[in-house]
C-alpha cells in the first residue's frame, strides 16, 4: 500500500492569476465625444419654447450653470441603455430673463430604424386580431404571423402586448366587490336592443349573515350572485315549460362556478335564459337564479312560469333552490346520463361479469318505462327477480341490489323516458351547450372574475342574436317537432306495411295498438294482458315492448298525437304517428321520401336531382 502525497501549492502560479484577475478588472475608459452646440432659436417665455420641441425627442437631464438651467433632451429613437444618436438639442432657460434659447448639435441621427423599439402598429393590430378569433397563445401567434410574412417582434414582446390588450379590452385583474356592485348597478337598465346582455337581477353580501342558520357556513363571508341575460332570452324564457339545470367550472380563474338556466324545444335544441356567476353553487345561489328569471319575467312585462319538470343531476342544491321558488308540484327528471355512468361504475364490482352485464341491459328496459305506474310495478320486479325473494347469497349482488333502490329507485327515481311527455330524459343539450361556453366563449382560457364579466356579456348577447328570429342561421325556438326526410321514409315504408292494427275509438280520439317490430298482428290475450299489466316476472315486462300504443285525436291535427315507443318519448315524433296519418289520408309523403326501395335505409346526404343516364329528364 502506497501512501498519496498531499498537494502543495505553487506560489507563483496564485500571484500570476491574481495578477491577471486584477488586469481583467481595470475598467477601459473610453473617450467622451464632445458636442458642437448651434443656437437654433430663441423664445420670449418658456411655454413657446416647450411647444416647439417636437415628439422624437426626450428628457435626458439637467445641469444648472452661471447661465441659466440646461435641460438636454436625447432623440427617442434609440433605446435608453445603449448606443444613443449623435443628434440632440437642449434649451437654455436664461438666469436674468425669461428668455428660452433652443441649441441643437451639428451631428445629424445616426439611428438605425430597424431598431425601432416597440412593435409596429400594423403587427398590433394583426395581433389583436389573431386574439379576437381566438388564437391567443404567443407561440401561435407567431406562427400566425410567419405565416402572413409579417415584421416578428420577440416572444417576450408579444406576452407584454397581450397583458396591455388584455387590460385595455376587460379592465383591471383585480376587483373588490365594491367595484363589483358598481358595474352591476350600471348595467341593470333594461335595454332597449333585444340583444344587448344586461344584469337581471345581483346580490352582493360584504358578511355571512344570510348563512348563520344554514348547513353549510363558509369561511368567507364575503358572497356575490349575479345573473345576465337578454330580452330575447328572456322571451324565450316565457314560452318554457320546463327547466334544465347545471353548473359548470374552469370558466374563472379564482375558480367561482358559471350557473347556466335554459329548456329545450320540440327540435330537443337547447336556449338558454342567461348565466349566473356566484361565489359558490349552493341552495341559495340556484335559488337566485331561479327568482330572477320571475325577476325578468317581471321586467319585461311577461306572467310568472310555472314550470313542470326540472331536468338536472342529482345535486341536491338544485332541487332545493327549484322547490324554494316554484313550490313542490312538479317532475324532478334525473338526467339518464348522469345515472348511467354512475351505476356502470358501481356494477363493476359485482364477481360475475355476465350477471353484471345482464343487469345492465334490465336497467336499460326499466328506463324504457312509458308511464309512472309502469315504472314502479317493472322496478319491484326488477328487485324481485335479482334479489331471488330473497334467497340471494351473492354478496356483491345484494350489495348492489341495496345501493340501486336506496339510490336510484327512492331518492332519484325520475330517470325514465314516460316521466312527462315532450321532455327530454337527459341534460345533455346543457352539457353540450357548457362546452361551447369553453371552445368558443373563453376559448379554453380561466378568465379574472373582473374580466369574465366582459366575456360572459358577449356570450349572451351571441347567444341572442343566433335566436333571432331574422337571421339567416337563427335557431328558432320549435314549437312542434320537425319531420326529417329520413324519418318521411322510414313512415312512408311503415304505412306500406302488412300489419294488422287494433283501433278502438272513444269520443274524442281513438287508441290504436300496433304489433311491433316483425310482428304482425296481436292476439287477444297479448292485448288484455297488455291493457291490465298483469305481470308476474321482469321478462313477462320486456315482453309488453312487443306492442305499441298510439293515441289520435278525431281532429285534423295529427301532430299532436301519442305514441308509447322510446322513439317517441326521445324525439316527440315517431314513424308510427306519421305512418299512421299517411295510412288515414290525413297527409302525403313527399315524393323523394317514395325513392327508397321497402326494407333500405336512405343514404346520407341530399337525393339526387338528376335522372339515371340515357333517360329524358
């Protein structure tokens, strides 16, 4: 084993580096250029001699000597901290008068335009235009711009641009909900354009007075509810007789919820009335929402809605805040999505995948329901055929069984189609509609409450005007269901059909019972064990989907008519209502809707105009 020496230094070396670091540190003075000052002017007061200072220049400093004070001025278009421009002026305040005499230098600019700081005016609006439709990432704006072979100003420049615009087109980052109440009493006016956003109804609490005797205390006792909405919406709004519900996030940045109230119409279209931001989605914020559509109602000289259904999640605030304000006597419609998922992701746990499976597709014909009585005899057999009358031994069955009726079966049972008719068995088009607010409204982007304000104003005065009624593309609140051409076929080829129908007729309309399906007719005991729903099993109640229902008053209107099937309660129109009025005469299919063969299926797309070649048109 060798022992390593241990190091010792060269002193000669640490003073030649020394040396050279005390070399390196020595600054190098540069020669100071002298000036050659000409007298250019001379003023009999100051203010002549400010004015005539153009804009290129710019203060740079002052020196007061036996003369009188000289203020130096430096050209502009150079930067502060670097080369400066050989041209310059200064004026000479004269001690024993109130002379001003203007000296400027012999040198004339030597700055170099391209240099120029700032973006051009030109690449500003270009940006501010590439931010308005929605491109409003910096580094998609510089593609943008390279793309349109414009002048590119740095990254950094284009996010200080951004910050300026942003403030200059939705105000200040901050607000105080002093300000808040200051903006909205200056926007409650009713407007006298149709379109124009305007706040319906606010409330604004600086304590948490309002909370000492509820549940749900919050921390913070500062709170704000503020509802926007139009006149057109709120027209609208007037013709409803249901509600859709829901709240939506990732709108604001300090992360406050967007309400959104609206119904949909015959089309399943969804319009809404306006949108609310609140401090939170509670009973009593949906409860503010929903008094100030009575608020706007009021407003613009319209009766109070009585709505009967609401269609919404399981979210108890909704529920709460809807009985608070328009009572207990109505539909509360569970959203069949919502439930679905929920239970797909319980019945997941069940050991048996192909037991699971089934009980999938029995939940799927129990939502199928065409009335409340239905409904509640297919649930009891539902429970009865799975819980085995009670000689069910598998724990994971029986754990479900037990969620699905505490659940779904007592406390949100609203989940089937024949709930109320002419009403939508999911809030889907809500849904859809919070989406929009995200791609086109904010464009993916967590706005400050101060100026999301600003943005949700113009979402609702886009949404007005797509309503109106003038527009080219306005979507128009449908008040029956439009028939598609595809479904003219579809009742077109049903009405040519063999079957045989069963017509019973009362005073005013008459019911017809329809074999479903490839069936063809119905006998006798299928059809009294139809009408008295004796039911003995689950199966024994999948098996009535083999007959359908459909009720047609005497009138000329058949429109109006009722038909049991799920393509009825999901559309509010079915091949079996127009098929029928075709097979009475009480209308005519249009003659594409005769160019399909029986038993196909129309191609998408608009029929063909042109005759087969070699044939005379």
């Amino acid at each position: 084993m060798v022992q390593v020496a241990q190091y010792e230094s060269d002193l000669s070396d640490e003073v030649v580096e020394e040396n050279n670091d005390l070399n390196q540190n020595k600054k190098v003075k540069k020669k100071k250029r002298s000036k050659h000052w000409v007298k250019e002017a001379t003023f009999d007061n100051a203010e002549e001699a400010e004015e005539s200072v153009e804009n290129i220049w710019s203060k740079q400093y002052t020196n007061y000597t036996d003369h009188g004070r000289r203020v130096y001025y430096r050209c502009n278009k150079a930067k502060l901290r670097g080369p400066q421009c050989s041209a310059s002026i200064h004026l000479l305040y004269h001690a024993d008068s109130d002379q001003v005499t203007v000296y400027k230098t012999e040198g004339e600019h030597d700055h170099h335009d391209e240099k120029v700081r700032g973006i051009d005016e030109n690449v500003k609006k270009c940006i501010e235009e590439l931010y308005n439709d929605g491109i409003m990432k910096p580094k998609q704006i510089i593609r943008a711009l390279q793309t349109r072979k414009m002048k590119m100003p740095t990254l950094i420049q284009i996010k200080n641009y951004l910050v300026q615009y942003k403030k200059k087109k939705y105000g200040l980052h901050k607000i105080s909900l002093g300000e808040l109440e200051q903006w909205c009493e200056g926007n409650v006016e009713v407007p006298i354009d149709e379109n124009k956003a305007f706040v319906v109804s606010y409330k604004i609490l600086y304590d948490n007075e309002e909370y000492e005797d509820d549940e749900d205390i919050e921390e913070d006792g500062n709170k704000f509810r503020i509802f926007i909405s139009s006149v057109r919406l709120l027209n609208i709004a007037s013709m409803s007789s249901h509600f859709h519900a829901d709240a939506t996030y990732k709108l604001v940045w300090q992360g406050f919820p967007v309400l959104i109230v609206g119904t949909t119409d015959f089309n399943k279209a969804f319009h809404p009335f306006g949108l609310a931001v609140c401090s939170n989605e509670k009973t009593k914020d949906f409860e503010f929402i929903f008094n100030s559509i009575q608020v706007g109602m009021q407003k613009i000289n319209k009766d109070l809605l009585k709505p009967t259904a609401l269609i919404s999640d399981a979210a108890g605030a909704i529920k709460n805040g809807f009985t608070n304000i328009f009572g207990s006597s109505y539909n509360q419609i569970m959203c069949w999505a919502h439930m679905k998922r929920k239970v797909n992701n319980r019945v997941c746990q069940i050991d048996d995948k192909h037991i699971a499976k089934e009980i999938i597709e029995d939940i799927e014909m129990l939502q199928l329901s065409n009335s409340t009585e239905v409904f509640k005899l297919a649930s009891t057999l539902f429970i009865k055929k799975w819980n085995m009358n009670n000689k069910q031994k598998n724990e994971s069955i029986l754990d479900f069984m037990n969620y699905f009726h505490n659940e779904w079966l007592k406390t949100n049972d609203g989940w089937y189609e024949g709930i109320q008719v002419y009403t939508p068995s999911t809030n889907n088009a809500l849904e859809a509609t919070n989406r929009t607010i995200k791609d086109d409204g904010t464009f993916r982007e967590r706005h400050i409450l101060s100026r999301f304000l600003t943005i949700a104003s113009n979402i609702v005065n886009n949404w007005s005007i797509e309503r109106d009624i003038t527009s080219i593309n306005g979507k128009i609140f449908a008040t029956e269901p439009t028939i598609s051409l595809e479904l003219w076929t579809l009742s077109y080829q049903w009405a040519k059909s063999t079957k045989d129908i069963i017509c019973i007729s009362n005073d005013s309309s008459k019911i017809y019972y329809i074999p479903a399906r490839d069936l063809q007719s119905i006998s006798q005991a299928s059809l009294n064990k139809y009408k008295n729903k004796t039911w003995s099993t689950f199966n024994q109640f999948t098996k009535s989907f083999d007959i359908w229902c459909m009720e047609m008053d005497n009138g000329s209107d058949w429109r109006k008519s009722k038909c049991n099937c799920p393509g009825f309660f999901k559309n509010y129109i079915c091949k079996h209502v127009v098929g029928m009025a075709i097979r009475l005469k009480y209308c005519k299919p249009p003659p594409s809707a005769k160019t399909v063969p029986i038993g196909e299926k129309r191609k998408r797309g608009r029929p063909a105009k042109a005759k087969t070649a070699l044939l005379v048109q």
